[in-house]
C-alpha cells in the first residue's frame, strides 16, 4: 500500500488518482448494491478478512484491485447473484464452489442435512443417495457428517457435476458421482437413505423472472406446470431403490407439503411427516420405507 493520501468520499475517482482507499471505494459501491454486498465483494477481491475493511478504511486499493472491484459491483448492481461473482457459498459450515452451472446452496436445504442426520446418524456405515446433486452440497456435507457414510450423488448436468467433484476434492470428502437422469442410471441400486432438493418451481412461477434466480440453471429450478414433475418422478422410482426400512427426505415448495404427503402416502411410505424451516415454512417432507413383506 502506497502512502499517498486516503481518498474519501461517494466519488472515488474525484481525487485525481482514480484509485480510492477502502472507505472511498465502499461508499462509492454502497450506494449502488448496499452495504453487505460492498462488502462480500470488496472482501473477495482484497483476500481479507472482514475486520480489514473497518480497521484500515484509509489503506489504498491497488489499480488492478480497484479495476476487478469495480467490475464486480457493475455486475452485481446488473443483477447477478453474489455468489456466482465471489465463486463460493457457505452451506452447513462450509465454503462449496459455484457455478452458474449449479443452483446456489440455501439456507433452508440445511434442514434436509438435520433430518438426515436426526434419522441416521447412530446407524453405522449408512447409504445415502443425492438426487440432483447440484454443487454437491448435500451429499458433500452427509459424506462428512454421517460416520463412514457411502454417499453417492447424481445429477443430469455433466457441468454441475465437475463443480461437485471439485468441491468433494476441496473439501476431502468420499462420494461416488453418477451422470444420469435421476435413477436411470441406478438400476438395482438400493440405499437406506435417499435425499433430494430437485427443482421444484412451477414453470410459470414469476419468481423464476426476478432476482438471483434469473442466473440460476432453470433446469435446477422449474419442473412442470405445478412444480411437482420431478418430486413425482422421485417419489415413483424411490420404493424400488430403497433397503427395507429406509428413508425418502425431499425438499419442496412452500405451499407443496400436502401434495407431497399425498405422493408418498400413494407410494406407500409411512411415518410421513413435513418440517418447518426457520422461516416456519413446511419445505421437508419424508417418509419410511418400511419394505414389500
Ligand atoms: N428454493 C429455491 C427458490 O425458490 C428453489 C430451489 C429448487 O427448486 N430446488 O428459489
């Protein structure tokens, strides 16, 4: 860092050396994508923790640093997620690599981990199955919470699975990827454990049109005219890939949980209950296999 003088204030090429300090340089962002995304980006971009940004607001950005910062606070105000433009996103305690090919981890999907881990934490040597595995997230974080689990994941998206296997590499841990689309390729496969966060927006939903998830993959989102498509697809195939006495956990929609109850009651699971996430919204359904006697 240079000693030349701090430059402050909402314009920080007013100064003369186009190049601001961090105080300069966070207001100036600020006022274009708030406060807490200034912030992120600002972060990712000096490789800092956040208290540098408080203890030396007055430390001068390089040129290239400033130059990448501005570009990433243009494209974040144009709408594109955070997460995309920092290439990570923390789920269940850790930093999992993203890709506009893979949907960003949500808080809410860490009530799927809970439950699972609820079901099968005291069984040893667990299998476990992540259909639509995405960025890995879920069966990533089973692999290493559940004691010596056999996780495999699936996903129909070759580009989402390299950013699964990277982050399983990044984050030492063991799981078997499998490109297919949902059981296709499992064919006389069964598992103690199935889990799911498939896409599950209606196609028409107007969500799909407004913020984030205009960049996320629609295929990891939408999924027929009432969103219910691959949740039925699921629910379908999943007595004929489940051990007896096994577990069927799928996150879903905020106003899905009845018909997903419906599904699994067809199917004839047991046990079928819905969770709420911490917005006190029922966004997990499961139900018991308790095998064909
Ligand atoms: N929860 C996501 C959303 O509404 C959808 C995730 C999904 O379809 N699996 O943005």
């Amino acid at each position: 860092m240079s000693d030349a003088p701090a430059v402050t204030g909402t314009d920080p090429d007013s100064a003369g050396s186009g190049v601001p300090d961090i105080a300069g340089a966070l207001a100036w962002a600020r006022a274009q994508i708030g406060v807490m995304d200034a912030r992120v980006l600002l972060r990712h971009v000096l490789q800092c923790p956040a208290a540098r940004l408080v203890s030396h607001p007055e430390a001068r950005l390089d040129d290239a640093d400033w130059q990448a910062y501005h570009a990433l606070v243009e494209r974040r105000a144009a709408g594109e997620p955070v997460a995309y433009l920092v290439g990570e996103r923390e789920f269940f305690g850790r930093s999992f690599l993203v890709t506009p090919a893979v949907l960003i981890p949500r808080p809410e999907t860490e009530l799927l981990i809970e439950l699972a881990l609820a079901h099968f934490g005291s069984r040893p040597r667990p299998r476990v199955l992540d259909m639509g595995t995405g960025s890995g997230a879920i069966a990533i974080t089973l692999a290493l919470e559940l004691d010596q689990a056999d996780v495999t994941a699936v996903d129909a998206s070759r580009e989402a699975l390299w950013v699964a296997m990277a982050n399983a590499a990044r984050l030492g841990a063991s799981v078997s990827f499998v490109q297919g689309n949902w059981f296709e390729e499992l064919d006389g496969e069964r598992f103690q454990l199935i889990v799911s966060n498939p896409p599950y927006v209606a196609a028409e939903d107007p969500h799909l049109t407004e913020g984030d998830v205009r960049f996320e993959p629609r295929t990891a989102l939408a999924a027929g005219a009432d969103g219910l498509d691959d949740i039925k697809t699921i629910v379908a195939a999943a007595p004929h890939h489940l051990e007896d006495d096994g577990w069927l956990l799928l996150e879903h929609g905020y106003d899905q949980a009845a018909a997903v109850r419906g599904l699994l009651t067809d199917a004839g699971f047991s046990a079928i209950t819905s969770w709420a996430d911490l917005a006190g919204i029922e966004r997990v359904t499961g139900g018991h296999w308790p095998g064909r006697h």
